[in-house]
C-alpha cells in the first residue's frame, strides 16, 4: 500500500511539473501567460459576447461594441486563460443531455427533492405543443447548463392526474429554486409568465430570480452594518460592481453554496461617497472579496482565479468543502492508487487484472467501512470545535500561491481528460518496466509466467484451500493431492463420509525445524583401542576367557572393514558416529547404559547446543530404532521429539499426520517442555 501511495505522489508531483513546462511553452511561442489580463479593446465583438456568456450577462440590447466591452470590464478583469477557457467551450459543440419526467415520483425525487440546485422544466399539456420550440430549448440547454443548471422535460400525458393537481392546463415553463437560505432547505417552483418565448427573454427571468435570493447593498451604510456584523456565516463573499444585478454564475453559485457561504452583491452604480470603500481595503471595481475570520482575500490576484463559475467553485469547494466533497476526493484518490496495481503486478496478464479487481474491491470496502466512523463522530456536538479547527487550518492553506497552483492544474486537466490518462498510462508502464527489471535481477521467475501456467497454479490454491482444511503454516499452499491422483476427486464424490476425514497437505513439512547431529570431542580409533585396553587390564580374572572371545570377534570386524573399499567413508574419524563409539566400548561399560541415552563420556557426548530449544534430547530414532549418528539430518515436530530427517518425512507423507511417540498433530504448535538439562549421574550405577 506504502508503494502505490509513492508512485501515486510521484504521479502528482509529474503532473505538476508538466503543467508548468506547458506554460513555459506557450511563453515561449506567444509570450504571454494565463495569468496576464487582456484588452477587451483588442478583442472582436464575437469574443465579447464569448465573454458574457460565460459569465452570465445577457446583453440583447447592447447593439454597439462599445457597450458589450464596457459591460466586460464592469464584470471583472479579463485573463488569458477566462478567454482561453470561454473560447474553446463554444468551440465544442456537445449537446447536453435534458431529463424525461415519466411520473409524479420520477418529478418529485430529481426536482423537489434537490436543495442546493436550480431545475429548468418544461411542461407540456395533454394534445398541446411545447411553449418552447426544439430549436429554441436545445439553445436554452446549451445556455442554461454552463451555470450548473439542469433541465428536463414533463409530458403531461404520462401522467395527467399529477398535471392537473398542480393546475398545468397549459405548456409551461417552470423553475425550482431554493426557499430558504439554510442548506438542504425547501424548494419553491415558479411558472414563467412572460409572453415572449425567446431564449434572452428566459434566461433573463431565471437570472432575476436567481440574483434575488442575493444580499444586494445600495448604499455606504447599509455596507458598514453588513460589514460589522457577526452572524453564523463564516465565510462571506462580496462582489463590488457597477451592474444592475450579479451576473449569473454569481447566483448561481450562492444557490450551491447555501448554507456554507454568503453571497452579497454591492451596487455602488449611485453612490456618491466612497470613501468608507476605501476603509475597508476595496480600491478598484469591480473587486471579489472574500471575508473570513482570518482575514480579507482579494480574488483573482493569484493563478487560476478567473471570473468563470468552474474556477470560482473549486476556489470555494477548497475552502469551505461538503462530506460529500471529501468522500469523492477520497473515492478519487484511493481508485487511483488501486489502479498502481495493474502495473506493479508481474506476470501473466490474466493476474494483473486479477489482482486489480481484487485490489480495487478490498480498498473501496475498506474506504467505506473507514467513512462510517467518521460520519457517526460528525454528529458528535462536543466536536464542533475540531470541525472549525479544520475549517480554518483549510482555509489558511488553501489561500497560499501554491494552492492556487494545484488548483488552476486541476482545471486544467479536468478539461483535458485525454492527458491526464494519457500521462497516467505512461507513468504506470515506466512503473512496471521499472520493476519488471527489479524482478528479473533478484531471478523472479514469476516475470516469464505466462497466462496458463498462472490459471493452472491458481487452480491449485482454490483446489488446497476448498478440500483441504486450513492447518498449514504458510498462507499459500503450493502442492496439491490432486496433482498426484486426479481420481481423488473421483473417489470422494463416490464416498460421501470419506469428506469427513481431511486431508492435510504436506507443505507445512518444510517448515519443521532441521539441524545437524553432533557429538563433543570425537576420538580416533587407536584412543579407543587404548581406552579398550585399560579396562581391559582392570577387569577381573574370572571374564577373561569371554572378554578376550569378544575382542577378537570384534577386531576380526574392524579387519574386514579397514580391508573393504569403502574403509574411507566408513572409519574416517569425522564421520565416525557416537553409536559405533558405543559399540567399541567395553561390555562392563554397555552396561551401565539404557536404551537411546547418551554415553556419559565428555568425549562422546551430544552437542545439545546445535538443538532448538523447544527439541527433547535423545540420541535414537525410534521410527528405524537407530542411534544418531555425527552429522546426520535430524528433525523435530512441534510436540518436541526428534526423528532422523527421512524417517519422519516418509512417516508423514504417508498421510501419519500425528508424532510416532505421543500421537501429537504434526501441523498443530504445542507449548514447549521445560528443557531437562542432561547431568554426568544421571547414568544407573
């Protein structure tokens, strides 16, 4: 997860640098920037009305240039990248989709259940034509919709009872807006009773109401009591302007902003005293001011700040956000990080995207379980505090040049949706050459998989993990039965109650602990005979005859040994064992010993400090009744007895899952014994 989170950072911090070299670009070819205001002078008459457009002015009876250009400059200052912006939206020539009613629920749930939107509806009366021609309504979509206004349409013949209630005799438009200033409040619908059906003359009614839900301020005043004044509005925003009303993204914005920011609009077209204008750090008009407990913002100084509905709504979502804001940028941000997998998976294609969907599942249920909490703890009273806190901390960061930054990128490449996937694919193939690379210098042989050899290993783990019980010590099983018998499958299908018995899988067996048996001071064979000697001269008299019978059967072996071509291997002092060191030993000192215990010699004592910890001491096997011999591969279960290495695997595999002595699971961890350290009397006298 760390590494997705990384390369998801990296990926920004790209985007970043690659936005500023496009700028240094268009510097270079024309030499100018985003940032640098424009002449309206300078500019035709077709690109003024581009202008007001998009800014919400309607401008049906400015017939002359000079009008439409004095009309742009009383709005707000005009940058390249507002003029940019406006010129290539109405270059593009997409229809925008309009809403088909089918029933009173259908109206209820999209229009009056919708709080912080404006809905444009055209009705039309049972055997009678729209008020508004196709042509005319497509134009009035087109026009409406940039100002985040939605339409539709309600065909009273689908459902006629619910026209009538609400008295629609006639084709009509009608327009839903909010009630009330607090957020999530009532919406009120109002008919359009003009007799002209032309689109300037509509959206000159929607812009009337729209702007009188605004807090308009004609004179100096009224300007210091709203100024001064503490109410629960946090963030306010005023717009100082020359106009007879607020141009329409204005309005609409304070539509979609209700409850979180106040909008007020300041008339100063006959105000004769300005001064206290001055005052308040307002010098130049028209100015959009952004008051907040932490100062006065000045919009439009930095990068990206245009006078435009997209520009002002994210400056606004950065500063004063919803949940909901939060949530999608989460969402966003999390499916983007997901996405890392597709590349960061070697291997078969059929596992990228195995893992992709996996990887996408898991992060969404988790983003989901994680945002329940927090929206329990939001209700909280006791954290409203912690909420204002983060407000601030917010509004504080976000109204740096960095931040404006981040944001004119965003708008950016919101608009240009090709780039940003394009750049996403080639920073998630640089990310997967990359480790491709990584991969195949550390030898990983899961680069060279191909798709069926991946499919056919994934059978096997479904196969282990939906026959098999879960007592292994890894989390993958890699060997199946299945493999080995494919009538197993067969076979238990026919038996019924053979599901009953489990069948464990014998990859836990490479996990058992293994080491090596070792004896302390190892002696060559002429000590031995040496020491064979003493004792011999210290016995008594009355066993000579049967000491010296011994001796000679033995010593007629060692000759048969030194004499066979393998004396090598066989009697090398290294190899030597502590059993055959047990057997050169005198019968007075067998004896004294019992069955799979130690010689209690130093010299042919075990190591017990090459043993785990948890590992009985014992020096005999008792699956082939062996005793250890120096050097062998020994292995211990979990209940701690010990066995030499092939004898206990072979016991296992054959499906003796359990320990030969004590009948322990061989998969199941036990708790260690206490370590029973080993005394020179505890040999019987």
């Amino acid at each position: 997860m760390w590494l997705k989170l990384f390369f998801l950072l990296l990926y920004f911090l790209v985007l970043f640098v690659l936005a500023r070299f496009f700028e240094a670009v268009v510097w270079y070819e024309t030499g100018i920037f985003a940032t640098q205001l424009v002449d309206p002078v300078a500019l035709s008459f077709k690109k003024l009305k581009t202008i007001l457009e998009c800014r919400g002015l309607g401008y049906s009876g400015l017939p002359e240039k000079k009008d439409v250009r004095e009309l742009v400059e009383k709005s707000g200052d005009l940058m390249e990248g507002e003029l940019y912006s406006a010129l290539k939206e109405e270059e593009a020539s997409e229809s925008v989709s309009s809403t088909n009613f089918s029933g009173e629920m259908h109206f209820y749930e999209l229009v009056e259940d919708t709080k912080d939107g404006i809905w444009l509806v055209q009705v039309i009366a049972n055997d009678r034509s729209p008020l508004v021609g196709k042509i005319h309504w497509e134009k009035m979509v087109k026009k409406v919709s940039r100002f985040g206004i939605r339409t539709g349409t309600f065909n009273c013949s689908s459902d006629p009872r619910y026209c009538r209630r609400r008295g629609w005799v006639r084709s009509t438009l009608i327009m839903s807006v909010p009630q009330t200033s607090t957020s999530k409040g009532k919406v009120m619908l109002k008919e359009y009773s003009g007799r002209k059906v032309e689109v300037e003359h509509i959206f000159k009614w929607i812009t009337a109401h729209a702007a009188s839900r605004i807090k308009t301020i004609y004179n100096a005043e009224h300007l210091k009591e709203e100024w001064n004044k503490s109410d629960q509005y946090w963030v306010k925003i005023y717009l100082f302007a020359n106009l007879d009303q607020p141009p329409a993204f204005f309005s609409a914005l304070s539509i979609k902003f209700t409850g979180r920011v106040e909008f007020i609009f300041v008339n100063v077209e006959n105000w004769d005293n300005k001064s206290y204008m001055t005052d308040i750090g307002v010098y130049n008009m028209p100015s959009y001011i952004l008051r907040t407990p932490e100062g006065i913002y000045r919009y439009g100084n930095h990068t990206g700040e245009f006078i435009s509905l997209q520009a002002m709504d994210s400056f606004l979502r950065s500063l004063q956000p919803e949940v909901n804001d939060l949530f999608v940028l989460s969402l966003v941000l999390v499916n983007l990080m997901a996405w890392m997998d597709l590349f960061i998976t070697q291997g078969a294609t059929i596992k990228r995207f195995v893992v992709l969907i996996s990887t996408l599942g898991t992060y969404n249920s988790l983003l989901i379980i994680s945002w329940l909490p927090v929206l329990g703890f939001l209700q909280l009273p006791y954290l409203d505090s912690f909420y204002e806190y983060s407000l601030k901390l917010l509004r504080y960061s976000n109204t740096t040049t960095l931040a404006s930054w981040v944001r004119a990128d965003w708008m950016f490449y919101s608009s240009h949706p090709a780039l940003f996937l394009s750049t996403y694919l080639g920073h998630g193939l640089l990310i997967d050459y990359f480790e491709k690379k990584r991969r195949r210098n550390n030898n990983n042989d899961e680069v060279n998989a191909n798709n069926l050899e991946w499919l056919s290993s994934l059978w096997d783990w479904y196969t282990s993990y939906l026959f098999h019980p879960i007592a292994s010590f890894q989390n993958f099983p890699v060997e199946s039965d299945w493999d080995e018998d494919p009538d197993l499958f067969l076979e238990r299908l026919a038996f019924p109650d053979l599901w009953l018995h489990p069948l464990i899988p014998t990859d836990y067996i490479k996990n058992l602990p293994m080491w090596r048996f070792k004896c302390l001071g190892v002696q060559s064979e002429e000590e031995m005979s040496e020491g064979s000697q003493d004792i011999e001269n210290d016995s008594d008299s009355e066993n000579t005859d049967t000491f010296s019978s011994e001796k000679e059967a033995f010593e007629d072996k060692q000759s048969i040994l030194h004499n066979s071509p393998g004396k090598a291997s066989l009697c090398d002092d290294e190899a030597c064992s502590c059993a055959n060191k047990y057997c050169q030993t005198s019968p007075y000192e067998r004896k004294g010993r019992s069955y799979g215990s130690y010689n209690t010699n130093e010299d042919m004592e075990p190591d017990w400090l090459t043993w785990p910890a948890d590992m009985l001491h014992c020096t005999e096997c008792v699956v082939c009744l062996e005793n250890f011999e120096n050097g062998c591969l020994l292995m211990g279960l979990p209940c701690g007895h010990v066995f030499h290495q092939n004898c206990i695997v072979m016991w296992l595999a054959g499906g003796r899952h359990c320990c030969p002595v004590c009948r322990w699971p061989s998969y199941k961890k036990k708790q260690p014994y206490a370590q029973h350290q080993p005394l020179s009397n505890d040999v019987p006298s």
